[in-house]
C-alpha cells in the first residue's frame, strides 16, 4: 500500500510557494493488513531490487513490497537503479554547463568535453557502489525454485 505525503503542495499563502517546496515529500509505503510503514522514499516512483516478499515487523503478514530483482527490470528501471534523479540531475547541470561555455570566449569544446568525462566518472563510480545489490539480486533471482 502506497501513499503519497505532499505537505506543501496547496500552499495558498504564498503563491508559488508550493512550487519551492515540491522536492519536500515522500511516499510512505504500508502494510496492507495493519497500517505499518515499513518505508519511506523522497524520489518518486524509485526501483528497489528485492524478492518483492517482505514479512511486516509488526503483525506477521508476507505481502508484496514492490521490490523485484535485477533480471525482472525493464532496462528504463534498471537505468534508474544505477543512476538515479539526483545522479541524473547533477549530471545535466554540468553538461549543460560545459555545453554553454563552448558559446563563450574563448570559445572551445575543451570544458564541455571536461564536464562530460566528469559525468562519465560520476555514473562510472555510483554504478561501482551498486554493483554488490546488483550482484546479490541476481544470485537471489538465479537461486530461486
Ligand atoms: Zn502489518
């Protein structure tokens, strides 16, 4: 069970005000037989790589979490694992940066081709520190009956 918390998404005080604090909210997910939160997310919509079974710590109940194993993943979600909206966001922030100074004196490609092995390293090292969660999925996904 899913729920979407957006506390200051009807600001009518200020207007605009909601805007500034769209990046302030989360998804509570809970148990589907007693109401227990057992996680919360700030990313919309994030993949989390798992059997998709999970035992609720308060009543005992084995539902589906929404967590599925890497093999399971359409690549669209299995990119996101691996480079995540923040990842992403600060990526393009800095190709977009290296893109604009090429239409600056001196003009040249040298910065953007900097950013965008700066990005390339960015990806490159939050893959490395995925790779063991990706690894034990798909051990999990093989291991099964
Ligand atoms: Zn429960």
């Amino acid at each position: 069970m899913k729920e979407d918390n957006e506390p200051f998404s009807t600001s009518v005080f200020v207007r605009g005000a909601g805007e500034f604090f769209v990046f302030v909210r989360w998804t509570s997910y809970h148990c589907p037989e007693c109401g227990h939160v057992f996680r919360r997310d700030y990313w919309v919509n994030s993949v989390h790589l798992g059997t998709g079974k999970r035992t609720c710590s308060r009543c005992g109940a084995v539902f589906d979490d929404g967590s599925r194993e890497w093999p399971e993943l359409p690549r669209v979600r299995k990119a996101r694992v691996l480079c995540p909206p923040l990842l992403t966001g600060i990526c393009g922030g800095f190709l977009l940066a290296g893109v604009l100074t090429c239409f600056l004196p001196p003009k040249g490609v040298g910065a953007a081709l900097i950013m965008l092995m700066f990005d390339l390293v960015l990806v490159a090292a939050w893959s490395l520190v995925r790779l063991p969660w990706v690894i034990q999925s798909v051990h999990r996904y093989n291991a099964r009956p």
